[in-house]
C-alpha cells in the first residue's frame, strides 16, 4: 500500500487536512478515511509489557446471547446493537466467554463481525476456556456441577489438554474466525497438570490459533506457578490477569496486582461497577440485581460499602457526571482497561472516561472508607 503525502512546504494544517481526506492505494484510487479519523475516540493501552493494545474500556459480552441463560442477557437483536454501538464509539475490543449463554455470545459476536464485514485485524477478541458449555442457553451449567460426569459432558471443561483444545476449536467456530487474539483460562484447575495445561496453551500459539493468553480469577500463588513453569520451559506465558475489581472489592491490591506490575502482566479487571451497584444510588434495584438476591451471585453491602456507593454519588453530582463514570474512571486510572457491561449505547458512553480525571484528593476521598473483605470469585 502506497501513502501519497502534501509536499513538505506546506501548512500544518493543510498536511493534516490533506491527509485526513485521502489515502492512495495500489490502484491510485483514493480512500476516503474521514469517517475512521473522526470516529469518537477512546484510549488505547498496551496490555502489560506485551505489544498488544486494547480499548479503554474493553466490552464485556457476558449480557449478550440469550435471556434463557439469565434474565437480564439481551437477545440476538438488541445484543448486535449494543456491540455496533460500542464499536461506533471507537471500542475495539470484546470479552467474551465460551460458557457465556453456552455459547450464544460467541455466536453473536461472529455474526456481527460477518454482517457489519468488520476486518478481523480491526478488532480484538478475548474469550475463555475452563467452564462447561451446555448443549442449549437454557442450561445454566453452573447451577449443575455434576455434569461433568455425564458421558456428553466429558473432557468439555477443565483445563486438561482435551478439554482446552475442545473448547477452543468450539470457540473459533462460533466465532466464525481462525485465531483468537486473547485466551483466557477462566479459573485455575487444581485437577490438571501445570505442565499439560502451559503446554496446550503454548501448543495453540504455536499454531496460530491463539495469539496471547491470559488468566482469570485465581489466587496470586497459583498464577505465579503457572507463569514461572512457562518461563522454565521457554513456553508462551500469561499476558493479563483478569479478575474483580472496583471501589468495592480491593482485595486484589493485596498479592495479584503486585505481583502483576512487578512482572509486567496487564490487568483487565470485570465488574468494575460491582455489577451495577457503583452506578446508581444505594438501594436502587436492577433486572440483575433482583435475580441475584438469595443465590450465590447477590452483593451484601457493607456499612463501609454503603458509603463509598454514597461518595461515588456525592462527586457525581458536584461533577455534574454519571455515577458510573465516576467509579469506572478510579478503576481505568489504577490498571490497563476496565472490561464493562452495558444493555444500551448510552449505558456504554457513559464507561468512555478518556477526558475525566479524578483528583487526588477524590480518589483517597472515594478509597477511605474501604474495609477488607473475604476472597471471592477464586476456584
């Protein structure tokens, strides 16, 4: 591909303008690029010290499928605008999960990339392995955990090399694509051999399948045993850690995000709203949230976590912003990229918090109140 640029006497802003309007390809037919220069902008991080960058924030594709899997996932029509709409606004990368409506999220996300004829290399995928994907979105597996010993159900989770191959050639065909950008082991699989898990994760990167891995939600011990084996074998090792983080749950500061800066690892929090409690006032109640109460999914707040979702709200308003651009910008400013959810194109505005910069005294306002809680969300 060929760049024809304005001679160097011209005016800065006449090279600008000019280069802005056309771009000359083999053909000498220009390309009008106006559109892609003046899309709405969001940040843009490498993750860790690899060369891979992501949009701040990263969309969480966990609400997208089917609402047979859980109340609150939009369906097919209203999942592809969501998406469109967060790539209209400039995001370019998606988290995703295999398990996530057992498979309707991937699904979705392919056919978005095939009707909107998105170039594969425009846009970033992330998705899991670990989980175990039920035959149809009405069989929430993780509500069933002894599945796992059924005979259709067998090597379809976990992290053994059958397993992880399984789920990402599943994966890639769902996703109508050959590599994926980001595989993420979903949890930490005390049953299976390090070694046989590091080497079918390096194997898949050695073939082209998979680019970088990462690890989800595990004990910062257990992440460590992994990256090291890899490093001694000369295998592929972690990139990023995903695992939750927000004003509410800090216990990540502990061991796993040091343990992540010292090395390099990028991290890419989920449920930096706290499922939506940081984003609306106390005592508000979300589709989410009432499907939530009495399971293992329902958040119990605290007396301390009632007053900083009461601080998120006392900045917001003097700011004149959403409460969820308060919250989502503490968390972008601590770590790579927030990954965050949204079931409409102005819930996912509101997460862009390129321009919004808490000071320093309302960022140690906001953190003051926090009270060390149990870890949650660890195999």
């Amino acid at each position: 591909m060929n760049f024809v640029f304005p001679a160097p006497d011209r005016t800065t802003g006449a090279v600008l303008r000019e280069t802005m309007m056309f771009l000359v390809v083999r053909d000498y037919k220009p390309l009008l690029i106006m559109s892609s220069l003046n899309a709405p902008k969001v940040e843009y991080r490498q993750l860790g010290k690899s060369g891979l960058k992501v949009s701040v924030p990263i969309l969480a594709a966990m609400s997208f499928g089917s609402s047979e899997w859980a109340e609150w996932v939009l369906n097919e029509e209203q999942s592809i605008e969501v998406i469109q709409a967060a790539w209209d606004l400039g995001i370019n990368t998606i988290d995703t999960a295999n398990v996530y409506s057992n498979g309707e999220s991937e699904r979705l996300i392919g056919k978005w990339i095939e009707e909107y004829k998105i170039a594969r290399e425009r846009i970033v995928i992330a998705t899991k392995c670990f989980a175990l994907v039920g035959e149809k979105p009405s069989l929430p597996t993780h509500f069933f955990p002894d599945l796992v010993k059924q005979r259709d159900y067998v090597n379809q989770s976990g992290l053994s090399r059958a397993a992880i191959f399984n789920a990402v050639h599943a994966s890639l065909a769902r996703l109508k694509v050959t590599y994926i950008d980001l595989l993420q082991i979903h949890r930490f699989d005390p049953d299976t051999p390090l070694e046989e898990t590091m080497k079918a994760l390096h194997d898949l990167v050695e073939s082209g399948k998979v680019r970088y891995i990462g690890a989800c939600s595990m004990r910062a011990w257990q992440l460590a045993l992994m990256n090291e084996l890899a490093e001694r074998k000369g295998w592929t090792k972690f990139v990023s850690m995903q695992s939750e983080y927000s004003l509410l749950y800090r216990e990540e500061e502990r061991e796993m995000y040091a343990y992540c800066k010292y090395h390099g690892i990028g991290v890419i929090p989920w449920s930096p709203l706290t499922g939506g409690l940081l984003a609306r006032p106390l005592h508000a109640e979300t589709t989410r949230s009432r499907q939530a109460k009495g399971t293992q999914f329902e958040t119990k707040l605290s007396a301390a976590d009632e007053q900083i979702i009461n601080r998120v709200e006392e900045i917001a308003k003097k700011r004149e912003l959403k409460m969820a651009q308060v919250a989502t910008a503490w968390v972008a400013s601590k770590i790579d990229s927030p990954i965050v959810g949204a079931n409409s194109a102005q819930r996912l505005s509101e997460s862009i918090t390129t321009d919004i910069k808490l000071s320093m005294a309302e960022i140690a306002y906001l953190e003051e109140p926090y009270a060390p809680k149990p870890v949650r969300a660890h195999a």
